[in-house]
C-alpha cells in the first residue's frame, strides 16, 4: 500500500509537470505598442467626417410633385419620403422610381414611399410614377 501511494504521488507529480511544460509552450509575448492591421486612414477617428443624409418631404398630388426639383452634391447620402395625395390613384399601386438610377417602389393613394440613394455621379436624373406622364420631378446633382 505505502508503494501505491508514492507510485500515485510520482504519477500526480509528472503530470502535473507536463501540463505546465506544454502551457509554457503556449504562451505568446504581448507587444509593447499595440498595431491596428488593415486600417486604411491616419485620420484619428474623431476626425474622420459622419455622413449626413440630406433628406426630403415631397407630395405628389394631381398636380405633379411638389417640390418637383431637388438639388445635391455628388456623394450625398439622399432619403426622399414621397408621400401620394393623388385622389385618382385609388386603391391602385402606383409604381415610381428614378431613372437612371434603377430605383424604384411602389405606392397607393394616401401612403407614403422612402427611396435612398448615393448620389454617385453628377447629372439630372428625372423622377416619377406611371400614373400621370406630366408628373415628373428632377434630381440635379453637382
């Protein structure tokens, strides 16, 4: 029994030496300076400028839109909230969109749409929905 009992404290003792051994092993030094990879600026963060959308209220009613003419820079983030008061458009779904841009929805009387977009490239874009073809808007981005 006394035999047993130092073969089980030897064996505990081993083992015990080779996990630290192979933890040794594993430990990797931290650097001093810590290195961001990837990052594509030395502008600090703070500095870095938030992009703001410009957005718009625009009312189409049977009439045509109102405001019909809206004015960007190129790059501006753009939200325009489109709301249909056309009382010949009921119950009916009217597509609208931008050309030239491939944006489009869809919307009945009384509701409203949101299209966002980049402005990504300087131009007029005209916008409008199927249902009258004197509807029209503008978009003039500089």
């Amino acid at each position: 029994m006394k035999y047993a009992l130092i073969l089980i404290t030897f064996i505990v003792l081993i083992s015990g030496c080779v996990k630290t051994e192979q933890i040794k092993e594993r430990v990797v030094p931290v650097p001093s300076e810590v290195v961001v990879i990837g990052s594509q600026s030395d502008v600090p963060v703070e500095d870095v400028p938030v992009e703001e959308t410009k957005e718009f209220s625009i009312r189409a009613t049977d009439s045509g839109f109102s405001p019909d003419t809206i004015t960007v820079d190129k790059g501006d983030q753009v939200r325009l909230f489109i709301t249909n008061l056309d009382t010949q458009d009921t119950d009916k779904f009217t597509r609208i969109g931008i050309t030239g841009m491939n944006i489009e929805s869809f919307y009945t009387e009384g509701t409203s749409v949101v299209l966002e977009f980049e402005a990504g490239e300087k131009g007029q874009f005209e916008f409008g929905d199927e249902t009258q073809a004197s509807r029209k808007g503008l978009i003039i981005v500089n």
